[in-house]
C-alpha cells in the first residue's frame, strides 16, 4: 500500500512541485507486553532534480465518532503510543530520486493491554532556494498509521446505546439508525 502526494505551488513565475511517498501507509503490529518490535518506513523522493529535506516525527491517532481521524502529540490519551515509540533518523535530506528508511522501535510496557494508535509523520518543506525565489514555502504531510496490539490481551464487546426508526415517506422504505459503542480495548 503506497500513499502518494504531490503538491504544487506556483508563486511569482515559479513553480515547484515536492514528489515524495511513504511506504508503508498503515501497518498493524501485535507486540507482547513488555518485549519491543522494529519496523521500516520508506520515504522516497521521486523528484529527479532536487533534493527534499523531511522531518519524521510520532503524535497519538484518535478516531472521532464522524469517521474522521484527529492527531494530538503524543503521551496525550491513553491508547496513545506515547513513550512506546522510538524512531529514527528524524531528520535528514533525501537527495533526488533516492530514498531514506526511517525505523522505528515499539516496546510496551510489562502491563500493556489492548491496542495502542499513533502516526509517524513526514513534514517536508520547499528548499530555501525556492522560498527566496518564489516568497512563500510549501508543506507536505505524510503519514504512517500504526495501529499497534499487546498480543493476547485483546477485549472486544460493544453496546447498543441507541437506536430510531423513520418510516420517512410513503413508497421510500424504512431507515433504521443505531449507535453502538465500543467498549473494547482496542
């Protein structure tokens, strides 16, 4: 699975366009309590002539009841990666049409339950002989979705909180609705 982005942005006469990807974009990793695991992303600059500078760094990964997701640094709910995660190399330059591995190491502590959700993210920026030319920078933001288990520990039950029915209008059927909450651990 790759997650591709190109970005462009023409200022003054100028035009730049950053070409990076990530891969991979999501990975789900089961880890014993207290043992750790590694793991690899690739970010790869695809631009043929100029090297991209990127800063990789890790914030917790909440899913909000609309489906959408929202990132806060980490350490911030307690199904966060917070300290769980270590990565590096967390800055560097890619020159062009090569690529860096980044790697990561998750360890959970002895009493670990459940799942735990964070994102490594890839923030790069237009070199400063563009900013100079053109007078405004560009970011790109990619992500790693880490979806990560304490293996065996797994509690899955949910509840019906709620639950409506329209009849709506003749002839159109029946829409029913339920709420359910996930009262797991992961």
């Amino acid at each position: 699975l790759l997650s591709i982005s190109i970005i462009f942005c023409t200022i003054a006469g100028t035009s730049y366009a950053m070409k990076i990807n990530i891969d991979p974009a999501r990975a789900e990793i089961a880890v014993k309590a207290g043992e750790e695991k590694t793991g690899v992303v690739t970010v790869l600059n695809y631009d043929e002539e100029s090297p991209v500078h990127v800063r990789a760094y890790v914030q917790d990964l909440v899913y909000l009841p609309d489906g959408s997701n929202d990132f806060l640094p980490p350490g911030s709910t307690p199904w966060g990666l917070g300290d769980a995660i270590k990565i590096g190399p967390t800055e560097f330059d890619i020159p062009p049409g090569k690529q860096v591995q980044v790697r990561y190491v998750i360890s959970l502590p002895k009493d670990a339950k459940g799942g735990r959700y964070g994102v490594i993210f890839f923030e790069t920026a237009t070199p400063p002989s563009e900013f100079r030319r053109g007078g405004a920078t560009v970011n790109v933001r990619l992500g790693t979705i880490l979806l990560v288990t304490a293996e065996g520990t797994s509690v899955i039950k949910a509840k019906l909180t709620g639950m409506s029915v329209d009849a709506g209008e003749k002839d159109k059927g029946v829409e029913i609705s339920c709420t359910v909450y996930n009262d797991s651990n992961i």
